[in-house]
C-alpha cells in the first residue's frame, strides 16, 4: 500500500506510551488490517510495533534503566486491585473488564497493607489515585472522560498487567521446576 | 442383628429429607447434631427421640467404635443414598487397578482350566469376568457423573473461595482421577490389554467348545468391547470437560500469584529493591537529539547573520592583586592562630570587633562562625545580658560568647 491511513494520528499516540484498542477507531481498524505494514514503517524507524495477542497495539518500551515513578505506582495500583478480586473470590479478569469502577469505592485504601504499599510510591490519597488514573487514561488502560463523575472503567491493553503477573509467576515457578507452567497470555 | 426390610424402608419413606440432611452431612455425627437435624427435618407427630432411637435400632445410624458417642451413616445405607439421590462417587484410579488385576487373575485362572478342560472352573471365571466388567462399567459411570458434578459446581460456584483454592481443586481432580484413569483405560493401557486377553481366552473357551452357555460367553464378549471403548471415551470426555476449565483457573491462579508475588516483594524489601522486573514498560520518545526544522532555520540564520568582531585578547600577564574572596578566605584561615595566643576570650565577639574594627558586619560573622565550630576551640554562650557591638557597617546584638581551647 502506498500510503498508511491515519499514520500521523497513530504515530503520535504510540510515541507517547498509549496503547491503542477497539475504543479508539478509526486508527484500531487500520492497524488491525495493515499491522505488518504498519510494523514494517515503524521498524525503519527503530521502533517496535507490538500487536497483544488479546488485540490491541503498542510501541515497544526501551530498556527501563530510567524509570519514571509513574511506573511503580500504575504497577502496584494493578497488583492491588488483581489481589483485592483474588482475595475476594472473583474471577479476575472478569472482575476487571465487566464493570465501572468508582475512584471513591476503590479497594486500594481499605487495607492497611494496600495503603502502605501505595505509601512507598507516593500515592495517599483518593487524590493522587485520581492524578494517576489520569496517567493511565493517557497511555490507554482506563477510560475516564465521558463516564460519571469519579467513574471508570479498565480498557483491554490492561491485559499488559495480567501478562506481566504470568511472566512473574512463571519465574518464581522456574525455581520449583515440579510445579506446572503458568498458560501463555 | 438383621434389620427387618419392611421396618427399614417405611421409615426411609418417611424420613427422606432427615436420611439426605444425614447424608449430606457427612462424616461423624453426635447425639446432639443427630437432634439438630432431626428438628429440621420433622416428621409428622413423631417425637424427635423417637426418631433418634429408630436411626440406631435401624442400624442407619452406627457407633463409629462400640460404645463411642459419635455415630457414622451405615455405608450399605451410605451407597443406597448415593444411588437414590443421584450423587455419584468417583471411583479412584487405584479402585479399577484393583479390578483389572482381579480380571488379570481370573483370566489366569481359565487358561489354567482350558488347559486343563475343567468345566467348572470355566463356568465359575465366566460369572466372575461377568461381574467385574459389571463393577468396571458401573464405577466409571459414576465417576464420570461425580466428575461432571464437580465441574457443574465449579461453573456456578459463586461464593469466595479464591481463584487459587477453586485451581488446586480441579488440580486434584485432573491428577487424582482423569489423567490416572486415561493412563489406565487408553488403547496400549493396562485395561485394554487385560480385556484383550480375556477376549482371547473366551474365544478359546467357545472353539473348545468347553462352554455351554453361548448367549453367556456371547454377552461376556460384548460387554467387553462395550466396556473398554466406554471407558476410553468416558475419560476422554471427562478430560475435555474440565480441560478447559483447569486451563482457565490455572492462568486465573498464576496472574493472582504473580500480583501477589510482586506486593511481597515490595512489602519485604521497599521500593528500591523492588526491582524493574516488576513494572510494566510504556514507550515513551523523546527526541532530545533531533533539532525540528524551525530549530535548524534559526541555528543558520544566526550563522549568517552573525555580526563580525575581532577575537577577544587574553591577558596573559599574572594578576598583581590578590581577589578580595581569597584576600577574604585567608584572613578567615589565620584566626585561629591568631586567637590561640588570646585564649581563653571571654568575648568572643568583642575581640574580634577590637582586633579587626574595618571588617564589615559579614566578615565578623563569618570570622565569628569559623573560630565557633573550629574543632580547637570549645565555645559557650554565656548567660549574661545582650550587648550591642558596632561594626564598620552596622550594629550586632548578641550574648557574649567565651571561648577556650579543647
């Protein structure tokens, strides 16, 4: 194909770390259609365009030597919310994508332990929770803007959470070799 | 003691809930759970003790030990239930080993009358054979009804039992009955290579003519090819039940655990060992090194446009003037030899100000500061009134200040 349909508008999300999913049509659809061509354009460039095996596409990252604190605390916000539907007996990941959330009636301040580990990465309050939604609202994992007040709702390219807790797990299983292997993502 | 039947099933009929509150139950029951339940599940005007007392007269209910206080569901009892109330209990893999050695042991015991054209021998392997392939087929349709229950209860299971617990639960059914039941009953198992050798010896038997009963030895046959294919395809279809359901929980169970696993970590060790192995990377570029167009525009026009201008003339004759800061930092570096003469001061400050009156306010502090925390010299405020000491360029008001050497 001569020219890549929507190539600006699709460049400029993925350079800034947003992940694109179905919600964000019309550019989706186009690297649904054209990945390899897509792939192809970016690898000239040096980047690396990674289409999820649950569908949804992002740039690949560098190398995390220098890492942004807002790493650390989208990461233990997940790991909280996947404990808090573990403990409660809820089947993950539908507990995840099946309904809105309120930021107000989130989990992550009911425990001590959540709040203490939400502590060491400078989130303590339902206000810093709001600051880093926002954050994840901007790299595609939540949607905010047109739901309710203090509403969201987790967005596919979430699932990059779920694959990194099966990469975990299958490293610390890689050191008890009789356990079984966690599934692929 | 023989049970009277009549006795037993009128009671059973009119006990039903109270026999499946018992059976549900479970286990051990004592006098007073015993009571419990009989109050739950009344029947008519019947008195509750005489309920009790019929359970044990009944042998339903039995001393686990003789004399004990705990009672168990008497097992002919236990199985009857089982059956009336569709609730099927998995035959376990070590179960129908047991039943393929015995079937291995009778099918020894026809070679050997074959052989020996023992009749009778004949006949009695024939009823056994019967009734172990009847036992098989019975206890792998129970299993497969126990497995397919359990599954059942799984999909609709909506209390809060973690991911992890439900996974090490259909663990245990895949590893304690369908994958061993498989391994047993597949084409090259051991189920199969009993029962062909027991086909083998009944056709034998039947060209021997050492059979009389050739719709019995016709059926034994049958029941054999019917058995072996149901029990391969009763695991199979097991396995392809629960298949996708372990696989589901297993995933399900490990992204707990790795959620888990990396909170620990962070708990254990605090942020600055959590390490990036826990984080999610998220691309972010940043041109630092790549000027825009406008940037290069701007960067040749300066070029051009630069007005030109001789080169500047470096001075490189030796400066005759020492600058005032290190005229400044020596003088602050020989008061400590010069006050080591003095000492001890009484006033501090006061001598500073009578030794150095042309320092301005700041030197006299910065001399003061250096003398105070200079590790020779001990200083301490004394509690007396505040003077006022006049520098070159103002005023400082302050308690006097001795100073000794240390």
């Amino acid at each position: 194909m001569n020219e890549l349909p929507h190539l600006g508008n699709i460049f400029d999300r993925l350079k800034r770390g947003y992940h694109l999913g179905p919600d964000d049509e019309p550019e989706f659809s186009a690297l649904c259609e054209w990945f390899d061509d897509y792939a192809r354009y970016f690898a000239a460039l040096g980047l690396t365009l990674v289409r999820h095996e649950r569908e949804f596409f992002y740039f690949e990252p560098d190398n995390l030597e220098d890492v942004p604190i807002t790493l650390p605390r989208i990461a233990v916000f997940s790991y909280i919310i996947i404990d808090h539907a573990t403990n409660q007996g809820k089947p993950i990941e539908e507990f995840i994508f099946g309904q809105h959330f309120l930021v107000t009636a989130l989990p992550h301040f009911t425990l001590d332990r959540y709040t203490s580990l939400l502590r060491q990465v400078d989130v303590h309050n339902v206000d810093d929770l709001r600051t880093l939604l926002n954050r994840m609202e901007q790299i595609g994992w939540v949607k905010i803007r047109g739901l309710g007040e203090d509403e969201f709702r987790f967005l596919r390219p979430f699932h990059r959470v779920f694959s990194k807790c099966l990469e975990v797990a299958q490293l610390s299983q890689a050191a008890q070799p009789d356990a079984s292997q966690p599934a692929a993502t | 003691m023989k049970v009277n039947p009549q006795n037993f099933f009128n009671f059973c009929a009119n006990h039903a809930s109270l026999l499946r509150g018992l059976a549900e139950r479970g286990g051990e029951v004592s006098e007073s759970e015993a009571m419990r339940l009989i109050h739950e599940n009344p029947s008519g005007e019947e008195l509750p003790k005489t309920a009790w007392r019929r359970l044990r007269e009944l042998q339903i209910l039995v001393p686990t030990e003789p004399g004990s206080e705990l009672f168990l569901m008497a097992e002919p009892v236990a199985r009857l239930l089982a059956y009336l109330f569709n609730e099927a209990n998995a035959a376990t893999p070590e179960i129908i080993r047991g039943y393929v050695l015995s079937l291995e042991t009778t099918v020894k015991r026809l070679a050997r009358a074959l052989d020996e054209e023992d009749i009778q021998q004949v006949t009695l392997a024939f009823e056994e054979i019967s009734q172990t392939l009847r036992r098989i087929h019975a206890d792998l349709n129970e299993t497969q009804h126990a497995i397919l229950a359990e599954v059942a209860h799984y999909k609709t299971e909506r209390s809060h039992v973690s991911v992890r617990e439900k996974f090490r639960r259909i663990v245990h059914w895949m590893e304690r009955y369908v994958e061993p039941m498989i391994e047993i009953v597949r084409a090259d198992g051991p189920l199969r290579a009993a029962f062909d050798e027991t086909e083998r010896l009944l056709h034998r038997a039947r060209e021997e003519s050492l059979v009389n009963d050739h719709p019995a030895l016709f059926r034994n046959l049958r029941f054999l090819r019917l058995v072996g294919a149901y029990a391969l395809r009763v695991f199979t279809q097991c396995r392809k039940e629960i298949q996708p359901l372990y696989e589901s929980l297993r995933r399900l169970s490990f992204i707990a655990e790795g959620a888990a696993r990396a909170l620990e970590k962070l708990q254990a060790e605090g942020l600055s060992k959590w390490g990036n192995e826990y984080l999610i990377g998220v691309a972010a570029l940043r041109f630092q090194n790549v000027p825009s167009d406008a940037a290069i525009v701007l960067a040749l026009r300066r070029v051009i446009e630069y007005p030109p201008e001789p080169p500047p003339v470096m001075e490189f004759a030796a400066e005759k003037e020492e600058p005032d800061a290190l005229v400044r930092l020596k003088w602050l570096d020989s008061l400590p030899d010069f006050v080591r003469g003095d000492l001890p001061v009484e006033d501090l400050m006061g001598w500073l100000l009578e030794k150095y009156p042309d320092r301005d306010t700041s030197e006299v502090l910065a001399g003061f500061t250096a003398l105070v925390f200079h590790r020779d010299f001990q200083a301490t405020f004394t509690d007396g009134t505040r003077h006022t000491y006049d520098t070159a360029d103002g005023e400082i008001k302050a308690s006097p200040l001795t100073l000794v050497s240390t």
